[in-house]
C-alpha cells in the first residue's frame, strides 16, 4: 500500500521552464501548428480584434504553461509587440522558462501602494525579437483576491496601451478561482486540452465555469496528441502534436453546447 498519495501532475517546468520548440526549430512541423493556433485564434474574433488573452486549462499539467509560451512566441515572431505574463501564481513557470530572477514581477505590482505603475521596473526583455515578458514575482498568500483585484483590471488596462498582445498563463479552472475572477476582463481565453488526460466532464465543466464568469471562450488547443489517436501523424520524436480546434468538436459536444447556439 502507497503511505503517499501519488502526487498529481509534474514540477518539471516549474524547475526546469517549458520548451520552447518555437525558437529551437521555428521550421519544424510542431512550430507550424502554434503558428496554425496563432491564425485561428485571430480567426475566431475577426470582429473583434484580441489584445488581451489567456490560456487556461480544467487540470494541472495539461501543458498550458507550454502552450502559452510557445503560442506567445508565434505572435511576436510575427511581428507582434507580444508581453507574456505569469499570473500562475500558484505553480509559475515563466522565470524558469526564460531564465530569469522572479524577486519582482505581477505580484509586485498588485501589492504596491504606488499610485503609478512603471511598467519598466517589472517588465524584461525576454531575449526574443517583440517579446516582454512579466514573471509571477513572489508567490502571495491571497492568489484569487490579487488576480481579480481592480488593481489588476487596471494594469491590464496598462499594458494593452503599451502592447500589442498580452498574453497571459491563468491557473487551471477546476482547482482554483483565479482564472473567473479575471476572464470577463480578458479578450478571449482559451482552454488547453490534453488529449487522453483531460476527461471530457472536466471540460465541459471548466467551460461552464468560464462562461458563468462571462469569459469568451474562444476554443481550445488540443495538446500532446499521439498520431496512434489519429490526430495529427507528425512522427516527432518529442511525442508533441499541439492542434486548433472549434469547430469539429462543437459539433460533438465538447463544449456542451449544439452547433447551432453559435458564439
Ligand atoms: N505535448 C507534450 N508532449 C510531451 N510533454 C508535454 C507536452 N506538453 C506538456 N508537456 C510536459 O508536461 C508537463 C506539464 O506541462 P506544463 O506546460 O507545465 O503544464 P501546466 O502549465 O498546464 O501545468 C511538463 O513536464 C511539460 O514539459
Ligand atoms: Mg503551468
């Protein structure tokens, strides 16, 4: 018998940072798929145009700290004045992607008393032509009151003046109320999926949940899909596949909803 319990998930990109395959090999299979991800998000609003927006997912480990970063990345490799945030406040992972200090970052913002935030005394240079990036800074003990305090209403007002993307890694919605207290604020959040991990109840329900807090569900990124689930075949040696999904799945049911409620 197991004396623990086994622990859920993996720390491995909270030590080690996510991979970020986008800059390693831009030309690779994988690299065009953020970049299919990057398109069809900017699809799914043609009407109106996304500055600010968040990746979340149901669960931890699902891969959306890996996904943020890399779909960031996309953006700014496109031309893109791209800032990336960490607002996992709980399990960031954004110093240790980009190899930097986490003494100040969005924390430091949201509990300072100064009237006036200045954004270059918590914004660096990620090393990548267009991307900021915006680490978690120390882990607070009130996560869900900071990230949906109107201090951070206004700094998202604040830098979608200075940007031309903000994009922003939220906690999962199933473990923690972080994500619904900012999402109405968002211009779009998407859902990160892991394929053959994530349990469809679990996304239903986080997208429930989503809606409930008036986020605008743009999709979902199916991540770590295996070519024997017949996704995407790329024999990648990585075991990555990353695809956009929206409309096939509706039509499934995956959000819970038929086809014809549109959005
Ligand atoms: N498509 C994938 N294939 C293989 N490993 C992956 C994939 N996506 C994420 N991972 C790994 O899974 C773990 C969790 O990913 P992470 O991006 O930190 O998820 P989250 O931010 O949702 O907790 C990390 O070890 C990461 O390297
Ligand atoms: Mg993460």
């Amino acid at each position: 018998m197991a004396l623990f319990r086994k622990k859920r998930g993996t720390d491995d990109t909270i030590k080690n940072g996510a991979q970020l395959i986008t800059v390693a090999d831009p030309r690779s299979a994988i690299s065009e798929q953020f970049r299919t991800i990057r398109t069809n998000i900017n699809f799914m609003s043609v009407d109106k145009e996304i500055h600010t927006l968040a990746f979340t997912s149901a669960n931890i480990s699902e891969g959306k700290s890996t996904v943020t970063a890399n779909v960031a990345i996309t953006y700014a490799q496109a031309g893109r004045k791209t800032l990336l945030i960490d607002g996992d406040l709980r399990r960031p992972t954004l110093h240790s992607t980009f190899n930097v200090k986490n003494n100040t970052g969005l924390t430091t913002v949201l509990t300072s008393e100064a009237d006036e935030i200045n954004l270059n005394d918590v914004v660096e240079e990620s090393g990548i032509e267009n991307l900021s990036i915006l680490t978690s800074g120390p882990i607070p003990p009130n996560p869900a009151e900071l990230i949906g305090s109107r201090r951070m209403e206004t700094f998202i007002e604040l830098v979608k003046s200075h940007y031309d993307m903000v994009i922003i890694d939220l906690p999962p919605v199933l473990e923690v109320s972080d994500t619904q207290e900012l999402a109405s604020h968002l211009d779009g959040v998407v859902l990160v999926v892991r394929q053959s991990v994530t349990q469809k109840a679990g996304i239903t329900r986080a997208v429930q949940m989503l809606k409930f807090a008036k986020a605008r569900v743009l999709g979902y990124v199916m991540n770590d899909i295996r070519a024997e689930n017949g996704g995407y075949g790329y024999g990648y040696g990585y075991g990555y596949g990353y695809g956009y999904g929206y409309g096939a799945e509706k039509k499934k049911g995956l959000f819970g909803r038929k086809k014809s409620d549109g959005q």
